[in-house]
C-alpha cells in the first residue's frame, strides 16, 4: 500500500502546485516510516493548503493521518501517514534543514 499512497500523495501535490516534490525512501534507515516526501510551498497559505489536502485525500482513502502539525504558522507542516511522513515547507525553511541531505546520506557515513 505504501507505493500507492505514495503515487497518490505526490499526485495531490503536484495538482495543488508544489514545487520541488522529493519522495525519498527510508526503508532500513529508520523504523517509523518507510518514505519521506518533502515539497515546497510558496507561502504559509499554500504550505498549509498542501499538508491540508494530503492529509483530506488520505481521509477519503480510508486512512486517518496519525498526526498533522505545523499549520498554525504555515512555515513548516508535517503529516503523518503511517509509513509515510509528509513535510509541506517554505523555500527558507526547507533550505535551513536540508532533509534530503539527511535521509539520503549513505549507511558508510
């Protein structure tokens, strides 16, 4: 099911006009998920629209996300599906944490 949501989700994102969509898998490099999708939204209105819509399409899929957070301030918001976790960002943000750089650092480092 994981790979389907994952089509899905990345699918809401695009059609609501995220930018910059990275799906990175984390199967063996954590336990609590098995991928990370991270999106840029170019404001605190849109950031909280994409999180809002991912987590809405996930509801209308029969799966109630754990956990949405973040959407008071719109800088940063993260919806937790289970096996995959949503973070919905602004361009400053997601430049300051870099979390591709973080889950895509090889097991050798």
């Amino acid at each position: 099911m994981s790979k389907q949501l994952l089509k899905k989700v990345t699918d809401v994102l695009e059609e609501k006009k995220g930018q910059d969509i990275e799906a990175i898998s984390v199967k063996g490099k954590c336990s609590f998920a098995d991928y990370m999708v991270v999106v840029t939204g170019g404001s605190s209105r849109q950031v909280k629209s994409l999180a809002n819509e991912v987590a809405m399409m996930s509801k209308k899929e029969g799966l109630i996300p754990l956990g949405v957070e973040g959407l008071d301030v719109g800088e940063w918001a993260l919806v937790d599906l289970g096996d995959i976790v949503v973070h919905v960002m602004q361009a400053k943000v997601r430049d300051q944490y870099q979390l591709e750089k973080l889950w895509t650092i090889g097991p050798d480092i």
